[in-house]
C-alpha cells in the first residue's frame, strides 16, 4: 500500500481514537471521576511503562502461554481433522465426541485440569488449546473434502497411495481453510490463556488484572488489557503473514 | 485382433444423479490396437469424456466388458498418460512442479526427471514458464503444461480428451504435429492413443481410424479408417483423399448423407 493510502484508510479511526482519548480524559477531570474507577489515560499510560513492578516476566509468560496454546489446537486440530477426512469410519466414531467436547464450557474444565496437569503454564496452554481446537478441526476436515473429483482422478490416473494424494494434493489443497482457521484460534488461544490465569497462576498478565482487584490499581488493570491485546494482535498479524507467504495462491479464501 | 489393447465388449454408463438416470453411453464396442492412433469425434455431450474415463479405470462401466492390455479393468490402470479436458494444474506448485507431479506420485525419481520435463516444456513453447505459477500462463498454456505431464513418464498409452482444444488454430496445429512426432518416434513401439476432439480435420489428420459417436447416449456411429500415407505432412490437407475423409467423418456425424449447401 502506498503510505497515501494508508493515511486515507487509517485516519478516520485515528481520529475517532484520539477523540475518545480526549473526551476520556475531560470526562475524568471535569467529574471527578476517582482513579480506581476510571483512570485517565495519562495513569495508564504510565502504568504501561512504569508499574511498580516489571511487565517482562508476565509478558513472557502469557506470550509463552499463549503460543504454546495456539500451537497444541493447530497441530492436535490438523491431525483429527486429516484422521476425520481419511476414513468415515474415523469420522463417525470422533464427531460425537468433538462435539461433546467443544460444546462443554471450557471454564468448567479448568478446576480440572488444574487437578490433572498440576501447576503451571501447561493447564493454561491445555486450556488455550481447548478452547481453540474445533475450528481447526472442522475447516481442516471441510477443507479437505472440499476437492474436485478432477483432482483426484489425476492422483489415481498416476497409481498414487492414498496417503500420497493426500500428501501431495488434497493438504496443499485445504491448506487456504486450514490457515483461515488458525486466525480464529489465534484469538482463542489469547482468551484461553487469560481464563487458565484467573483460575490459577502465580504470574502472568491474567494474573496482573485478578490482583488489582485487591489493589484497586486499575490503571495497571488497564494497561496488562493494552498488553494482552498487544499479544494477541502480534499473533494474529503473524498468521496473517505465514499464511501470505505460505498460500500465495489462496488469496481471497476466508 | 489378437494384439488388441483396448477391448471394450457392448459397454455402457448410466450415470445416477439426483434429477434421476442419464444414459451416457450404450452399446460401446470397441477395439484398438496396441500403436494405433484412433479418434473420437462426437457432439458435445455424446459421453466422449466419460469413455476415456472408463478406460482409464476412473469409473465403473454400469454395462459390459472392459479390458485393457487383456486385463479386465476394475480400477485406474498403471502406466497411462492422462490429459483431462480441462488442465488441473495443482495450483500451489510452479509449472515445472506441476510437469513432475507424476514422477512424485508414482514413487520415481522426479529430480532425475528435471531435465525430460524441461525439455517437454520446450517442445510445447513454454521454456520460460518452468518456475511460474499456473495462474500466470493462459489456458491455452496451461493445456499444453499438462499435456506435458502426461508424457512425462513415457508411458505407452495415452487418453486425451481435447489437448489443444483452448488453442488458436495455428499453436493447434504445431502441437499436432509434435504429437505425431513424439507418437512415432520409436516406430515398433508407438505409443496407443485414444484421442478426443471437436475438428474433424484435427482427427483426420492425426489418426489411423476415427471413430464417430452418436449424441446422447453415445452409440458408435462409424469407424472410419484413414489410410493416408505416414508421415503425416502439412501439405496432406490439401490433398483430395483428406477432403474425401474429412466429409466421410462430417456428413457421419452430422447424419447428412447427401452434399448439403449453403446458400
Ligand atoms: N458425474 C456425472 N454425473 C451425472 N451425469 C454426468 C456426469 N458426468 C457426465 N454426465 C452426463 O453424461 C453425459 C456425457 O458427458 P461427457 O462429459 O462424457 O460428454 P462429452 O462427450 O465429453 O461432452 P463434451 O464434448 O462437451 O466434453 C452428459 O450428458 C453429462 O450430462
Ligand atoms: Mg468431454
């Protein structure tokens, strides 16, 4: 994009975002409003850079919590989606039990693996990756099916194994819905992570926000919610962007 | 024939859709010879498509016998070269990927392979397209790649359903001519091929029989033998026997037997 088009696609939310930083701040000053309530941005905005405490090792962990989270639902997710698509005997005994799985609230699950898997950033990771894992599993699975008859015919004009064509042909071929899929577990593994905090961590940025409740520091509430979604949005580009350089030709699949 | 190939005994196709039956074909019966060149001519529709399938071992004949190298064929047949009616390039793999694909699928040594597809891509004029993607070449260009991959791996039978037909008249008829070059290059072991298209002249020129077939469902119509002379010359279209073969195979396949005139 040429940097004219970028400040003529991008201005009108500037705008509008340092308009509601603007009202923000007179809101709170011209009623009062105590900082434990609403701090004003220029708190938060110290909050993010100078708290009394270091942001880096929370950072850290969460961001670790996180990739490991997304990176368990992207491969556990491609495996039971390519094992539903290869036989539909596979895919009847899985289905019930996926769906069963996914409709359970995850929250629920969370005393319970805490139970199983013990402390740590490895529960929060499972939790993350509970909560992601479906889509994956489903847009792999659709992806996978969804090939012309054409296609493979050409496989088996050539005597390919079946785990060849789907090797070579039907996963290249699915690899558009698979790589949409993964941006919906980018924000999945972000909300799993900050829910495996709250129930049980010693560190974290899910943690940072469940202690302030105690505190009443909210502007550093506020300012671990800007890091959290500045995670989450370096995640989410980053699929963006293997997915652009990996599937230059899927341009366009959503 | 003893030598025969192909042998198809009183073969026909029903496909059932969801609208109900379509009788694609009836009473096929159909024998070439191991190193003949034989055409199939036939209205769009006819089931042209749906017989190279059934060679191939794709689909299932719903009637009747089909046997290729004295084989009954129960599934797809090892070593054929296949062009489809549209190219199916795999869209993620450049063209010189797409050319070895077989080679890959197969089990064989497709770097070993690098050289021969290069130069198939030569032959068919697209040398400077080996690192491109499908979607930069035209259709045109995209038939002749897999028209290349077909004949990667050499092999002694080839099913084509309409190679060139996204090509203009003259690319159409250089590749003709390559074809044959490549077809009898070895002569004693020619290749088989059982070859699709819409121009009569195309099939005349190329083939040792032509074989019309009716519209819907596909019935032969005629099997006419062209005894031009081989090598095939550019200067034989103007000859009076492939005049004379060219209205056979027309006025078959139109189903007009007297000289019909346009006013
Ligand atoms: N998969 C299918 N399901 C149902 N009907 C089919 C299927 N494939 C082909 N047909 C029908 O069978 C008939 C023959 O189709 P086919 O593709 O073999 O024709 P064709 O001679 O190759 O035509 P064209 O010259 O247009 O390529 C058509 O009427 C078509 O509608
Ligand atoms: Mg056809």
């Amino acid at each position: 994009m040429r940097p004219g088009a970028i400040v003529s696609q991008y201005w009108p939310t500037v705008a509008l975002f340092a308009l509601l930083l603007g009202l923000w701040e007179l809101a709170v000053t011209v009623f009062e409003i105590r900082a434990y309530l609403l701090p004003p941005p220029a708190l938060v905005w110290d909050a993010l850079w100078n708290a009394d405490f270091s942001w880096g090792p929370h950072l850290w962990i969460t961001s670790l919590e996180i990739a490991g989270a997304f990176f368990m639902a992207a491969i556990v997710g491609v495996m039971l989606g390519v094992a539903i698509a290869w036989s539909p005997l596979i895919a009847n005994a899985l289905m019930p039990f996926l769906v069963f799985v996914n409709t359970l609230p995850k929250v629920a699950v969370a005393p319970l693996l805490l139970i199983w898997i013990g402390y740590g950033i490895l529960p929060t990771m499972v939790m993350g990756a509970l909560i992601g894992f479906f889509p994956v599993v489903i847009n792999t699975a659709v992806g996978l099916s969804q090939i012309e008859t054409d296609m493979l015919d050409l496989g088996r004009v050539f005597s390919a194994p079946k785990w060849k064509i789907f090797l070579k042909i039907r996963i290249p071929n699915a690899l558009p819905y698979i790589l949409s899929s993964l941006k919906i577990t980018a924000t999945a593994a972000v909300v799993g992570a900050i829910v495996g905090e709250f129930v049980a961590s010693q560190a974290g940025l899910g943690y940072v926000i469940a202690n302030t409740q105690s505190s009443m520091n909210t502007a550093v509430a506020f300012a671990s919610l800007i890091w959290i979604s500045a995670v989450g949005l370096a995640l989410y580009g980053l699929v963006v962007l293997v997915a652009r350089l990996w599937a230059p030709w899927a341009e366009g699949v959503e | 024939m003893p030598d025969s190939l192909i042998d198809l005994q009183q073969v026909g196709m029903t496909y059932v859709a969801a609208s109900g039956p379509v009788e694609a074909l009836a009473d096929i019966s159909l024998r070439v010879g191991a190193g003949e060149f034989v055409s199939l001519v036939g209205p769009s529709g006819c089931g042209k498509s749906t017989l190279l399938r059934i060679v191939a071992g794709l689909r299932p004949a719903t009637k009747g016998v089909v046997n290729v190298t004295g084989r009954k064929v129960t599934r797809p047949i090892p070593d054929i070269g296949m062009v489809f009616q549209q190219p199916i390039l795999l869209k993620w793999r450049s063209i010189l990927q797409n050319v070895l694909l077989p080679a890959e699928l197969a089990g064989r040594d497709a770097n070993g392979l690098r050289k021969r597809a290069l130069q198939l891509l030569d032959m068919a004029g697209l040398g400077g397209f080996a690192e491109k993607l499908p979607r930069e070449l035209s259709g045109g260009m995209q038939q002749r790649a897999a028209l290349c991959r077909a004949l990667l791996l050499d092999p002694p039978l080839l099913l084509m359903d309409e190679p060139f037909g996204a090509l203009d008249a003259m690319t159409r008829d250089d590749m003709a001519l390559e074809l044959l070059r490549i077809w009898g290059e070895t002569a004693g072991a020619r290749k088989t091929v059982l070859f699709v298209t819409h121009s009569i002249a195309e099939a005349v020129f190329l083939s040792d029989r032509v074989v019309v077939i009716t519209p819907r469902p596909g019935r032969i119509a005629a099997d006419i033998a062209i005894d031009l002379p081989r090598p095939r010359t550019v200067e034989l279209r103007a000859s009076e026997a492939f005049g004379r073969l060219s209205l056979d195979v027309f006025r078959t396949l139109t189903g007009r037997t007297e000289g019909s005139v346009a006013v």
